[in-house]
C-alpha cells in the first residue's frame, strides 16, 4: 500500500482541485500511522481501525480476516459511488482513473 497512497499523496492537488478528500484506513495502529505518515510526508489521514469493524461493514474483509486493498468513493451526501476491491492487492487504481470517475459525479 506504500506504492499506492504515495502516488495518491504525490497528485493529492489533483483530488483537492475536485474538492475530493483523501482518506486511508487500515487495521495498523495509530502509533504505527504516525511513524508511516511521517516516513512518507503523507498530507492525508490515516485512520486506525483495529477492530476491523469499518473492513467488515464495507466488505473488504479477505478470507483469511485481513482487509483487502480497495478504493471508494463517497459522495457528499454519504452514497458510495465507487468501489474497487483488490483481490490479491497487488494492484491498486490509479489516480486518473479516480479523477474520471470524481469528474463524472453530479455536482
């Protein structure tokens, strides 16, 4: 996932001039988030869900009980407009592919 929020971080200015917040999500801890952000300049959060409730509730849950890589986009008023869930995660959507799709949405 390094490879895929850097990239996203490196063209955040494409997101933001969409008015579009980046996000990441992940099962780590918030210690370990600080150290990650940190190391790689992130300019976006990264939310701590350890309890893999929030992995559950959007169905990116693997068999094994580790999330899978995946990509949503939520409109302003809480509508799922996207998905993207990776099955082996080594494959991530690049961010041309989500700005056609944030500039497709309803303004």
């Amino acid at each position: 996932c390094t490879k895929q929020l850097n990239s996203y971080n490196d063209d955040l200015s494409q997101f933001e001039a969409l008015d579009a917040q980046v996000v990441a999500i992940s099962a780590q801890s918030v210690e370990s988030h600080e150290k990650f952000a940190l190391k790689h300049g992130f300019r976006f959060p990264l939310l701590a869900a350890t309890d893999k409730v929030v992995a559950a509730a959007y169905g990116t849950l693997g068999p094994l009980g580790f999330p899978r890589r995946s990509v949503f986009i939520v409109d302003r008023e809480g509508i799922v407009r996207y998905v993207h869930r990776a099955i082996a995660g080594l494959t991530f959507r690049p961010v041309g592919e989500l700005v056609d799709v944030l500039l497709g949405l309803p303004r």
